[in-house]
C-alpha cells in the first residue's frame, strides 16, 4: 500500500495482511477502527488504527505500509 493509498482510507475500510493467515489459508483482514492521523510538518507521516479480530488492535505507519493491501 502506498502513503498516499493510506490517507484515503476511512472508518471502517478492510485490509488484507500480506504476511500472515488464517487457519484456512487465506489472508488476515484487519479493519479501520479510528481516523487516519497525519503530520502537517512532515506529510510522509501517518497513523492508522487497526483491528484484527475481537481483542488484537494495532497500528500502521509509514514504515509497515507494506505489509497490508487494500480489499
């Protein structure tokens, strides 16, 4: 996924982790819990909340942009 592919996304928006699976085989989703912050100071910056699941939340950032894709 690209910087600015990230700044587009919204609430609620799927993503496909390109790493890790589940049981079945196909990829993780994870979703879009929150606003897609960005820097005015340094527009390469960017934070977005994400969950997988019922209890996993984490974050994505300029340098883990890679590791998901867009559903």
């Amino acid at each position: 996924m690209t910087l600015d592919q990230a700044k587009n996304l919204k609430y609620g928006d799927i993503l496909h982790h390109a790493n890790h699976r589940n049981a079945d085989g196909t990829p993780q989703r994870w979703r879009v819990t929150g606003k897609v912050k960005t820097w005015k100071k340094d527009a390469s910056r960017i934070y977005v909340p994400i969950k997988h699941g019922m209890y996993n939340y984490d974050h994505l950032d300029e340098h883990s942009l890679d590791l998901v894709n867009k559903a």
